[in-house]
C-alpha cells in the first residue's frame, strides 16, 4: 500500500507569520512530488512540484524535499487570510498515478 | 477555453442505478483522470488514460468503468451504484506525465440513498 501521511490539523497561524506543512510517504519509487490547495467546496488546484532533494522556491512558497527520509514539506511566508484552506501532500512514481494525503487544514488568522 | 468541464454538478441515485459522469476538456491535452474525495479525506484514483483508446486502472476502480474514444471525453461509468460510492468525483487533465500541471474539473457530488 503505497501511502501519503499528513497532519490532518487544524494548523492555526497569526497573519504574517510562516506557515509550515509536513507530509511523508512510504514509497520509497515516488518520484515527483506535488503541494495542492483546496477550497472548502472547489476543486484541488496545483501550488507547487518538487522531484529533487533541496528547496524549490515560488513566490512566498517554499517546497522542501528530502528522499532519505522520505519527507515533503511547504512553507508559506507572510501567511494571507486568503491561504487559509486545505493543503494536499501528493506523489507519484510512474507519473501516472498519484496518490495522495488526506489533507491539512490551514487557518490564517487575522 | 473552458479548461476541464464535468457534469452533472450533483446527482442523487438510489442503490442499483446506474449512471455515466461526463469529463470534457478542450485543451487538448493526453492525460485524463477520475478522482473520488470521500469528505475529510485525500483523492483517490480511479482510472486514467494517456489517450484515446488507452485506459487503466487507479487504486480504487471496483464498482467503475471508463472508456477514452477521443482526446477530448473521459466519461466514468458507475454501475449498480451502491452507498459507498457517496463522493465528489474529480476529472483532471494534464498534456504529458508528472511533472506536468494537473487541471481539475469543478467536480459532481454524487449521493446514493
């Protein structure tokens, strides 16, 4: 059973503050890694991808990934009310099947 | 362009029905793939193609099946619908393989009583 963990939450954060997110999987042929945002009632949408061991940095967000121990994380910096929804931690071997974490809820605070 | 388009928005069946999820995405795009979000969970896979004529199946494709006869369409088919298959199901589209942007339909809310 190929599995994705996350922190289901609620994480709270002040606004401004760094939001941090963490996911491991168990499959050590994953590949390629995905953060996805989720609105209550709307549809995932794509945040970020990462497949190699480091940081990858987009804007105020920050995907780390580290193979060895099997662990993906994002950081969001000078968090927004607007990010306040539910992140999905997602990762795929063959690239064509994904599968994915059960989702962290992330509540911004103002 | 409309990107990903999936309908009905919400249906509701009774155990035994049958019925078919439309998928149409006008970005001509290879990959197609059908979700199921039971609430307070993560997506699950349920069948996807890498073209027409090509399908296959995700981690969870009991009880569904699914045909890809042009780029464009990817209709999942619910046969004899029984409770568990209560869910949001998600079509998405990509061009190639990861690690290419996924599109996600609007998803359609489907309840069997």
């Amino acid at each position: 059973q190929k599995e994705v963990e996350q922190n289901s939450g609620p994480l709270s954060v002040p606004e401004g503050a760094i939001a941090s997110l963490n996911c491991t999987y168990s499959d050590r042929g994953s590949q390629s890694f995905f953060w996805y945002r989720q609105y209550s009632g709307k549809s995932p949408e794509l945040i970020m991808f990462i497949y190699s061991n480091g940081d990858k940095e987009d804007g105020r967000f920050t995907a780390q990934l580290n193979k060895a121990s099997q662990y993906v994380s994002l950081l969001i910096r000078d968090s927004q009310p607007s990010d306040s929804a539910t992140y999905l931690c997602a990762a795929s071997n063959t690239g064509n099947q994904f599968y994915f974490g059960t989702g962290t809820s992330l509540t911004v605070i103002p | 362009n409309a990107g990903v388009t999936q309908t009905p928005k919400f249906r509701i069946l009774k155990i035994g029905q049958s019925m078919t999820l439309q998928c149409t995405q006008d970005m001509n795009h290879n990959y197609m793939y059908w979700y199921r979000q039971d609430p307070g969970m993560g997506l699950k896979l349920i069948y996807y193609s890498v073209g027409a004529g090509i399908t296959d199946k995700g981690e969870v494709p009991n009880g569904y099946n699914v045909s890809r006869s042009t780029t464009e369409d990817f209709p999942l088919r619910l046969e004899l619908a029984a409770p568990s298959q209560t869910s949001v199901y998600f079509c998405a589209s990509s061009y190639s393989s990861v690690p290419d942007t996924q599109y996600f339909g609007p998803g359609t809310r489907l309840t069997v009583l």
